[in-house]
C-alpha cells in the first residue's frame, strides 16, 4: 500500500513538474491533458485516475506548494516565515503563477490561499488566546480579517508581475500587524457580550 502511494505521488509530481514546463511554452488554455501525458510518458487514464482535469491539477499544484511552504509554520513565533515561504514559492514558480493568475481566475486562486493563509492565522489566533475567555466566531472573525489583508496584498504583489522584493513586504507587513492579533483579542474579551 506504501509503495502505491509513493508511486502515485511520483505521478502526481511528474504531471506537475510537466505541467510547470508546458506553461513556460504555452499559455493554460492552450496546453491539453495529451500534451501532459505525452511530456509524462503515461496514459491520459493515469492522468485523470489523479485529477479531473487542468483545473483540478492546478488547484493541487497551488495548495501543495503552499502546504509545503508553510511546513508547521503557524505559531506566532514563526508566521512571518511560513508567509515568506509562501511568497518565496509563488515567486520561485513566477511564470506558473503569473500564467495561472492571468489565464484561470483571480477568484480561484483567492479561495484556494484565502484557505491556506486563514489555517495559519487560525493557528495564531488560537494560540495567543488560549488563557483567554472569548468565543470561537470571535477568534474565527479574527482570522478572517488578517487572512483578507494577507492575501490581498499577496496578490496585488502578483498583479503588478512580482517585482517588488517581497522580503519588504513581509517587513511592512510585519510592522502593520505587531501586536494587533493580541489586541484584536483583548479588545473582543473586554466587550462583555457574552
């Protein structure tokens, strides 16, 4: 069972790492699944054994690079660097991004790190008020906010083709949030609307 699960993920990352070089040729909308399995060496059954389509490729491709980014980043301690593995993944795949972002949609790309960035902000948000009386939709409304500004600013960084160094805007994001989240917290503990 092991080894088929390896083999799988071996599939998985060769259409990947395929998809990836078809992209630096030719636009989304122009690569086909037998481009993929043509590249891969595999049948196009194998291909959608793995995924429904380019879409779903994609989609799995995007969470993947940022899940290995984050790598058990999400404490507030270490935040700053799971965000900056993120933006150092998306730039170092800048043509697969900038492809995707351009050809597929801007919405799809939002939800898939909107989900990512709100999971480490989620972590953060937990573990500052852990000794702290305040309510789950309160610390999920935390979460929410700060995930919207990440994220936005993350693309906005993609939509002006990621020529900024993004190590600045992690600085300036850094500066922006310093000690927010804990006030954030004390603020909705000191509101006695319980």
């Amino acid at each position: 069972l092991k080894e088929l699960i390896n083999m799988s993920n071996r599939t998985k990352l060769q259409l990947e790492d395929a998809f990836k070089e078809l992209l630096l040729e030719k636009t989304f909308h122009k690569i086909t699944i037998k481009d993929l399995t043509d590249k891969c060496h595999i049948s196009r059954m194998a291909f959608y054994y793995h995924f429904q389509d380019l879409y779903d490729l994609t989609e799995w491709i995007l969470i993947e690079d940022a899940r290995k980014a984050l790598n058990e980043k999400k404490d507030y301690a270490h935040w700053k660097e799971g965000l900056s593995n993120i933006f150092e993944a998306v730039y170092i795949n800048k043509s697969f991004i900038l492809n995707v972002y351009h050809d597929i949609s801007r919405d799809k790309i939002e939800k898939i790190w909107f989900k990512l960035v709100h999971e480490l902000i989620e972590s953060v948000v937990e573990e500052r008020s852990k000794d702290v009386l305040i309510l789950n939709q309160q610390k999920d409304f935390i979460a929410h906010f700060y995930k919207y500004g990440f994220v936005g600013v993350m693309l906005d960084w993609i939509d002006s083709g990621m020529d900024e160094d993004y190590q600045m805007i992690l600085d300036d994001l850094e500066m922006t949030v310093l000690g927010t989240i804990d006030l954030s917290i004390q603020n909705f503990t000191n509101r006695k609307k319980w």
